[in-house]
C-alpha cells in the first residue's frame, strides 16, 4: 500500500468533521454531532474565562526557609562583589540567623546532675551550654569520711544547692530545668526528696524532662574478684 493509498483513505475522515460545520449541505442533515476539535475549543475557551485561585499565605515554616535563603544569598553577593571576605561575620550573619530560629524552636533547658554512689553524693547546676554554676558534695558541707556516704547527709546537700540558686537568683532565669540521675546510691532518693519537698517548690513547674545518665558495662576489663567470708 503506498503513500496515495493511504491518503485517500484518511482524507474523508479529516474532512468530514469541517464539512459539518462549512457545507450547506452537511446541515441540512439530521446528524447534530459536535466535532471534536470544537468540545476542546470551547473546554479551553472556558478555562480562560475562569477567575484565578487567589494565592495561599505561607507558613511560618516556609517564611524562615525564605530569610534564611535571602540572608544566604546577601552574603553571597557580598562574597563575589568583594565588600565581604570568606569568613568574616557579616552584618546580618547566616548563623545568628539560624541559631536565633533553632532558639526560639527547641530552647535547651538548663540541667541539675544528681550522682550518688556508695561513698558520697555530687550536685551539680549547669547552665544549658554545660558549664557548671554550682558544683558541691557532702564533703563541702563538713562531713568527713564515712559521714558523707548517709541519706541524710545527701539530703542536707541538696537543700543547701537550692538554697543557693535562691541567693544567686537562679531560679527566676531559669524557664526549663532537666534532672539527670547517676549511680544508686542512698543519696539518689534524698535529693529527690528534696526537690518533691517544700524547698523545690519553686523549681518543680520548671522540670520538663528526667533522665538517668547510669553508665552500665558493656564487656571491659575483667571484674574485680568477689571477697569469700567465712
């Protein structure tokens, strides 16, 4: 079958849908069918006429991805024209900008370390960045030897650490404050008792979070040989 073939027997179905619509004689016919090409016509006709979608507002989310592309392309431009070197901070700095945000989002809390073992008990208050504001055990407070290793020396201890916080007026800059537990020792339960007393009750609404920070042996060294009495 050739090309001229092939054509003839096309063209009637090509131009049958225009003779419907051009040739007087095509509408005298009953046949009342709407070509194809004219339903999409009319379809993309109406797609134009109709009103756009006003635009969305954008999430906080996408706001902040937004500054911190703008903030980051600033320093590129000031990068390429030469105004700022690779490394120095810039007027507004991509990583205050950041820091501010993940601040604002997820603040750390500050932390109030209880480690208690068999001989003595250890607080200690630090700052969220972890360094130590206070830092004391039983033997600062006058106990000696096996006077340190008690419940109620422990608990004397940490009446005299919140004691402390009140003086160094702690406990109004605090907003958030994690308890980290360590070791099982009697002075583990005083301190608690402490801060479930009347001395904590300021710092109470303040805990968000309790954690235990025991280390336990995975393998190691070999232990120690048990003492045989009797």
């Amino acid at each position: 079958m050739n090309r001229f073939t092939v054509g003839r027997l096309l063209a009637p179905d090509l131009v049958r849908p225009l003779c419907r619509i051009i040739c007087p004689a095509a509408t005298t016919t009953t046949n009342t069918t709407v070509p194809q090409w004219t339903r999409l016509f009319s379809q993309s006709h109406a797609a134009r006429n109709v009103s756009p979608t006003p635009p969305q507002q954008p999430t906080q989310q996408q706001t902040q991805q937004q500054g911190g592309a703008a903030a980051m392309n600033r320093l590129v431009q000031q990068v390429m024209r030469g105004t700022l070197r690779p490394g120095e901070p810039g007027p507004e700095s991509l990583t205050d900008t950041l820091d501010a945000s993940e601040e604002e989002n997820n603040p750390e809390p500050y932390h109030f370390h209880i480690y208690s073992h068999k001989h003595n008990t250890h607080v200690t208050v630090t700052k969220p960045n972890r360094d130590a504001i206070i830092s004391l055990s039983c033997g600062n407070l006058g106990f000696r030897k096996s006077g340190r290793k008690h419940y109620d020396s422990a608990y004397q201890l940490g009446a005299y650490v919140i004691d402390k916080m009140h003086q160094k007026g702690l406990v109004k800059s605090i907003h958030k404050l994690e308890v980290v537990l360590r070791g099982f020792g009697p002075g583990r339960e005083a301190v608690v008792k402490v801060l479930m007393g009347n001395e904590g009750r300021l710092l109470r609404p303040k805990i968000v979070r309790v954690s235990d920070a025991t280390r336990l042996k995975f393998g190691g060294t070999r232990s120690k040989k048990p003492r045989r009495l009797g």
